[in-house]
C-alpha cells in the first residue's frame, strides 16, 4: 500500500501536472516532509537521462523507450521510500526535503507591474497529446495529422502552441521545432510556449537554465543557442510549484531571460500569493511576469471565486486557461447515457448522477441556449467564448483538423454580455468536478511558508 501510494506521487507529479483534473479522484494530495535535512544528497534528473543538452529523444521509439527508463527509475525510488514508510521528497533525499538559504516570504501587498512585450493570440492550442502515448495514446503514424493541425494555425495566424518538456519526455516539443523549421518563412510566424517542471531533484537555478537550453534545443532543430538562426523560446514557464526551491527556480527563469534564451517568462498553477512574490521578485530585476497558466472552465470557477484572477489582472499577467472544455464534459458529447470510460468515469458520475445531476444538466441546456443563438454553433465553443469573456486565453488540445477548426472557429463568434450572465448562473450551480484540495500540487512551500497553490 505504501509503495503503491508513493509510486503515485512521483508518478503524477512527473507526468500529469497539467490534467489535475483527469487524477485528483484517483491519485492523493501531495504530502510534504515535516523535517528538514541534515544533508542533501545529490541525484540525477530522470530527465537527464532522456532529455539533455543535445535535445532528448530524437526518435518516437527513442522516447517511448525513455519512458520506460523514466518510469522505471520512479518506480524505483519511490519503492525505496516505501520501504521506510517515506513519501516522495524521501525517495528523492534520503531523510526530507533540501533545505533552503530562503526565509519566510512576505506576500507585497502591492505592486507596481512591470510592462512584458508578449503578444498573445485569443487562443491557443495545447500539445500534451503531441507525442503522450502514456495517456493519449500518441502514435508517430499520426504526425502527418498533428502537421496538419500546425499548419492549418499558422494559415489563420493563430499559431501559438503551449507544450512543456514532461509532453512526450521531449516529443511534442521536437514535433514542434521540426514542424516549424519545416514550414519556413511561414514557420517563424509561430509562438511556442513551452515548461520547466519543477520535480523534487531540481533545487538550483542551474537546473531550470538547463532545461530551457534542452527545451530550446528541441524546438530550434540543428541549431544552438549563440548561432544563427536560433530562435529564443517565446514564453518559458514553471510547469507547477515544488514544496521546496521555488525562489531558485525563479532566479533560474530570470537567468534564462537574461541569457537571451528565451523572450518571456512565466508560471503555471500559481496561487495569488505565489503569483506576487515572484511577480515583485522578478520586478527587482526588471523582468517582466508575463503569464499564468491556470484551469479554468465553467466547471471549475475557483480562480474567478478566490481572487486569482483579480490578482493577475491587477499585475498585468496575462491568464492561459488549460482544461477549458473538462476533459471534454462541456463539448456536449457526455450525458447521463453516454458516458466516458476510465478514470472520467468517476467525474462522469459524480456530474450526472445525485444533487449535481441537475445542476449539471441545466448547464448544458443554457449551453444549448447560447449555441441556438448563434447558429448552433458547437457547445466547446460555448464553453472557450466563456474562459475568454473572462479575459483569459484558452488553450484547448487540438489532435485533428476538425479539432482544431472547431476551437478555433470560437473566434467567428462573441457572447454577450447577458449571455455571459446566464452561463455564470447555471456553471455557479453545479459543483466543482474537480476539487482544488485534491489537487497534487504543494499546498505551500515548506522552507518560506509561501502559499504556492490555491486554485
């Protein structure tokens, strides 16, 4: 049981950060040491094994392969920890967690925000799937099918894709850096943002200039940093919070952007306390935070509720909404008989089956309302013209052409203003799918006390 427990953390920490709501029913909140250490010991990223300075897995066989070395050394350290009854920071360190030179961080209560020059289209298009066998199901037969996704964005001049070096172990990131050197003239009209993640080994700002040099490697094919032709990573982001190191990963983004390695940074799943601090950190060095990569859908309003989004408008930080569709739940393709199997299953039910049956059902039939009233247009458009009312930029996943014309034929249309007013009466009946205190991510760091994850 303890190894199995800690298996799933390190598991869901490594590789599912950015579906929080596809496994908080299935896998525990992430548990933090409650002692400090009296020495670190230093070990390998998995990702070094997989992912280095030459540019990762060059080979879809190469990183399913990878993969399986990567799970197999999570495996292996999280079977260590359990066989002393430890959980994951244990299994990395020995005894706990690293010890910080950080003290305790006092949120600003203020700030002043720094101007970034990002520019942004009103949406975007995730690439977790773009080389995820593990949980997508990605095969290499289907790049052709991916290309043409790229292509179709850049011909409508809404090619902005968000990936993240755990995507494919590296894969999605190649994928995109080859369909980019490969498109030309019409190839440098792409933005890729694209993330650093945060796991329990990686302490130092060394680690995050590492990683981006890896990242930026993969994206610019046959070219290196300092050469011609390079192409700085466009948005470089914190994939999650650690319970530990958050401020050295913030000097390691600034170093980044110094370096010229990359034109703007970011972070993702940041709380409104968190968002501060490394938004006033950053501001010390005149370097701007330009984003927040937050989930945000009308079955998941907590931002809007707690203050998040009010935080990163009052910073000027431009909100990117992952999971603005539910993990499909508002694209009208679930209902009480026709459902999803797997670990969706378990939200399936929990949406339309007992009290939230109802409410969730009333959702869709407003849904069915707005698209009615503008041609019956497709209800995951309902539901992206929701997030950006909000003033956010959605990112849904597009694997095919029909999906990707579908979430982008979002833009042919607005809601209005009593529409919006509508939607958020019937989303603010039903009850969150998803729990933000199930998340996996840190609650808090352990070294400052800085509230990392809120929503």
């Amino acid at each position: 049981m303890i190894a199995s427990a800690a298996i799933t953390h390190l598991v869901v920490a490594c590789l599912v950060a950015e579906s929080i709501a596809f496994y908080t029913d299935i896998y525990p909140s992430f548990k933090s040491p409650s002692r400090l250490p009296k020495k670190r010991t230093e070990r390998a990223s998995p990702l070094s094994d997989t992912a280095d300075e030459s540019g990762g897995p060059s080979s879809p066989g190469d990183a399913a392969s990878a993969r399986r070395k990567f799970l197999a050394r999570a495996t292996a350290l999280a079977s260590g920890a359990a066989a002393s009854g430890a959980v994951i920071p244990s299994a990395v360190y020995g005894d706990a967690a690293p010890a910080s030179s950080s003290s305790v961080i006092a949120v600003p209560s203020s700030a002043v925000a720094v101007p970034s020059s990002l520019e942004l289209p009103p949406i975007g298009l995730g690439a977790w799937a773009w080389g995820d066998s593990l949980f997508w199901g990605y095969n290499p037969k289907n790049d052709a099918d991916l290309k043409e996704v790229f292509e179709y964005a850049v011909s409508k001049d809404l090619a902005f894709f968000d990936t993240a070096e755990l995507y494919g172990l590296g894969r999605s990131e190649t994928l995109l850096g080859n369909f980019r050197r490969e498109g030309g003239a019409a190839g440098d009209r792409v933005r890729v943002a694209t993330k650093f993640a945060a796991l329990p080994f990686r302490t130092k700002p060394e680690d995050v200039v590492k990683a981006c040099r890896a990242s930026a490697n993969r994206l610019n094919p046959g070219v290196k940093a300092g050469e011609e032709g390079f192409r700085p990573i466009d948005l470089y982001q914190i994939h999650f919070p650690n319970a530990w190191a958050n401020e050295e990963y913030w000097d390691g983004l600034a170093r980044c952007y110094e370096l010229g390695l990359v034109k703007s940074v970011g972070v993702s799943n940041y709380g409104a306390d968190a968002l501060r601090a490394v938004h006033a950190k950053l501001a010390e060095r005149g370097i701007p935070l330009a984003t927040n990569q937050i989930q945000l859908s009308l079955l998941y309003r907590y931002p809007l509720e707690n203050g998040l989004l009010d935080a990163c408008k009052e910073l000027n930080v431009k909100v990117l909404s992952y999971s603005p569709l539910a993990l499909g739940f508002l694209t009208g393709k679930y209902d009480k008989d026709v459902r999803p199997s797997g670990p969706r299953a378990k939200i399936a039910k929990t949406l339309f089956d007992g009290d939230a049956g109802d409410s969730f059902t009333g959702l869709l039939d407003a849904m069915k309302t707005v698209s009615g009233n503008h041609g019956n247009a497709p209800l995951s458009q309902v539901a992206l013209n929701w997030t950006r009312s909000k003033g956010t930029v959605p990112i849904p996943g597009a694997r095919s052409i029909k999906q990707a014309k579908q979430n982008i034929g979002a833009l042919d249309w607005n809601l209005t203003k009593d529409e919006v007013r509508a939607l958020d009466v019937a989303s603010s009946k039903v009850p969150a799918y998803v729990s933000a205190d199930k998340s996996p991510f840190p609650k808090e760091d352990i070294n400052t006390k800085l509230k990392m994850f809120d929503s």
